[in-house]
C-alpha cells in the first residue's frame, strides 16, 4: 500500500520525493567571515543519508550585519558560491533537494560579532527579552537589504541549489516588519497590513527579477505571533487572520510555498514548543551578557532560586499541552487561503501524525528539526514500519541551548548508553575532517 509520507511533493518548479523536509537548524560550524567548511557539509549529509526529501538550510545571512551568530556560513558574496555548490552536490548525491535559507536577524541576534554593535530592524526600540539594540532602518537602508536579499538568490542559483526560502517568522528582520506589536513605523513601511507588509513584497519582486519565475522560492511565516505569551502587556502582534492575508499577498507575487511556523522571538514558548531547562540555559546564556541590555539581568534570573522557577512554569504554561503539530491548526487555515503547497512544523516525530495532517488537508509537507538531530535516520525508521523511534527526542531543548558554545547535537544523556557515546555521537560532525 502507498504511504503519503512517501509521496512525491511537486512545487511549480520543484518536486521533492517525499514529505519530510529537515527543517533549518544548524550549528556554529563555520568561520567567523562567514565561510563554509567540510563540518558543515558533514552536518548536512547526516539528513541526507537519513531519507529527508528536501533540507532547508539553517539561517543563511545575506548581510554581515544581519547575522544572528557569527561562525554561520552566509551568502553575503560571489566569494561563497563554491562552498554552496560543493555542499548542494553532496546532499543531491542522496537524492535529496537543498533550499537555501536567505535570512536577516534584525534586531534579533545572539552572538553578531564585533563589526555591527547595533543591528537594523523596522524599528530603534530594543527586543523585549534580552533588550537586543538596533537602528531604525532608512529607506536606503531597506533599499540595500532588498537587494541584498535578490543577490543571495541568484548566488543561490548560481551554486546549483534547487531554491531558496525567505525567513519571515521567528522574530527576525522581516517579522518585524510584519508585526503590529514590533513594527512602530509611520510611513510607507508601518501602520497597515499592507504597509507592513511591503518590505516582504519588494524582496520577493527583487528576487523574481533577478532569477526569473522558474527558480524555487517559498517562505517561512509566524502564522501567529503570541508576543505576549510571556508579557501579558505587550500587545499580542499579528493573528492568523493577518498572516492568511500576508501569504495571499506573497503568493501573488510568485512564491511557490509557505513553511507555517509560530511566535515573535526565538526561542518562544510556542517554537520551539518543550521545556526550558534553566540550568542548562543559565550555563550557557553567559556568552550573550555583552549582546543585549537585559541579558546580565535575564541570567541571574535563570540561574536559581524563585525567579528562575516563576520564569520556567510561565514558559511551560505559555506553551501549552500540544508540541508534536502544534502550529497545525494555523497551517490548515493558510492551506485553505493559498493554492500553493504548505509546509507545517512543529515538533513532529510519529508517522501516523504527519500521515493524519497530510491526508487530512492540514498541510501538504512536514518540516522537522529537533527529532532528525536526535534520530537522523527517522525516515528510515518510518520506511522500516516504524510509527515512532525507538528512542525519541524528548523535546527537552538542550540542543538548542547548547549551541551557544558546544557542537550542535543530543545532549539528552537518557537517550544513550552512555555518556561517552552522547559525546561520540555529537562529535561525528567533525568526520571526515577537512585535513588528515
């Protein structure tokens, strides 16, 4: 019998071979100019030897100053085309697709380097969490970045890669254009939907311009934003309604799909949806005290006693019950305004689940991150008759925190034999290695 999950998904311009996109995630495995290495490429191929159809990058800077932490690869130069095809023809030797992730943090960066102290984003009011500072973008300025995000594309293209995808979720530089509760402009560029939209649409027309109609493009969309999940005094931003209206819009322009995700900031309560462990995070969360002006208050805070309790129960009461397709919902909202095919993420790690949602017409593809780096073979699982991992993730977050200063990887010690083969399998990044 058929298996949707095995299916061939085809965009206009595109065809994956089944339903499992990795979604983006990545660690800090590159050099500090924004130049790719082999760990990177190793890090890839890992979901590639593992039966994804599709990776979508992890967050590909088009700009210096839009970087969220530095040793990430960009795409900010014709310099970075090499790197870019060698690592798409690793990954299509698996017969999987490779979308690059064109990105800008904004004011939203954790770790941006010494050359930016500030970064741009719609507006000069600091983030809200870790008071991230930045300049309030000229005209010019959003003239540079648009183009700046078209010239990503075609290098994109030029390194062979089978599409890109513009990162307009998760509190980064364009959801802050999008948001009613971030975005505080009074021209052209704030104050409506379509105004605050409008930064969105130029970039997609930029990017049309410059690679023509027949080179993939999709992107990625908080469908909600709950900024005040964490303050109930800050407004609530964008709804499910605005952001239907925002897709309509970007599909009219030439996107060929929307990645359906949540939340105003990264990390949220609602992506990714699991736990907070503070002392984890309070172990790590010191390398950003220079990054923003709450940070120093923020880690006291997370370290221990009443506080970092208080602050952990509002996160889990903030995220609420659901993790594994938690952003489901609003992906079958969008799925019904749009023509195009919708791609939902969200915690998801059980075939019958995503075979429920595929089938049920609540999104046409899935995206995963945190379950494929705690089983990078879970399509084979899937493929093999399995309808969960034998050792699934536990949604506890840990990778996540640890990127700040450690390889990305596991770091759920109760998922290992031991904790030297959590360690041997973290650092199996780093073969083969670039010299011997």
């Amino acid at each position: 019998m058929s298996d949707v999950i095995f299916e061939p998904l085809a965009f206009r311009n595109l065809t994956v071979k089944n339903r499992i996109f990795r979604s983006n995630i990545s660690g800090r495995f590159d050099n500090y100019d924004g130049s790719g290495t082999q760990t990177r490429i190793n890090w890839e191929m890992k979901f590639a030897r593992g039966g994804v159809g599709a990776i979508i990058s992890s967050f590909v800077p088009v700009q210096i100053r839009g970087r969220i932490l530095i040793n990430y690869a960009t795409i900010h130069e014709d310099s970075r085309i090499p790197f870019w095809r060698a690592l798409g023809e690793e990954v299509h030797s698996q017969d999987c697709k490779f979308i690059l992730q064109l990105s800008h943090g904004g004011r939203q960066r954790d770790l941006a380097g010494f050359e930016y102290p500030k970064g741009h984003s719609s507006t000069d009011r600091p983030e809200s969490l870790n008071g991230f500072e930045c300049d309030r973008m000229s005209k010019d300025d959003i003239a540079e970045t648009v183009a700046a995000f078209a010239q990503g594309a075609r290098r994109a293209k030029a390194a062979g890669l089978d599409g890109v995808e513009l990162h307009s979720a998760n509190g980064y530089l364009f959801t802050q254009f999008l948001s009613s509760a971030i975005n505080d402009r009074d021209d052209e560029y704030g104050g409506s939907l379509p105004n605050r939209a409008r930064f969105l649409i130029e970039v997609i027309r930029a990017i049309r311009a410059e690679v023509g109609p027949g080179f993939h493009l999709q992107m990625k969309i908080s469908a909600t934003e709950y900024n005040n999940a964490l303050a109930p005094w800050e407004p609530a931003g964008n709804s499910i309604e605005d952001s239907m209206e925002v897709c309509k819009m970007a599909e009219q322009e030439g996107v060929d799909a929307i990645h359906v995700s949540g939340g105003s900031t990264f990390p949220h309560p609602k992506n990714p949806p699991g736990d907070f462990p503070m002392g984890e995070y309070a172990k790590y969360y010191d390398a950003m005290i220079s990054s923003g002006t709450r940070v120093l208050q923020n880690y006291l805070l997370f370290r221990e006693g009443i506080g970092a309790k208080l602050f952990h129960s509002s996160w889990i009461r903030a995220r609420g019950d659901v993790i594994e397709g938690i952003n489901l919902p609003d992906a079958q909202k969008i799925k019904q305004a749009v023509s195009i095919p919708v791609i939902c993420t969200g915690g998801f790690q059980t075939a019958s689940v995503i075979r429920g949602a595929i089938t049920g017409g609540k999104c046409d593809a899935v995206s995963i991150a945190r379950p494929l780096v705690a089983n990078n073979d879970l399509v084979q699982q899937f493929a093999a008759g399995a309808d969960r991992p034998a050792v699934p993730c536990t949604y506890c977050n840990r990778c996540l925190l640890n990127v700040l200063e450690n390889p990305l990887g596991c770091y759920e010690e109760s998922r290992f034999p031991s904790r030297d083969e959590m360690i041997r399998q973290i650092l199996s990044v780093y073969q083969p290695a670039p010299f011997e």
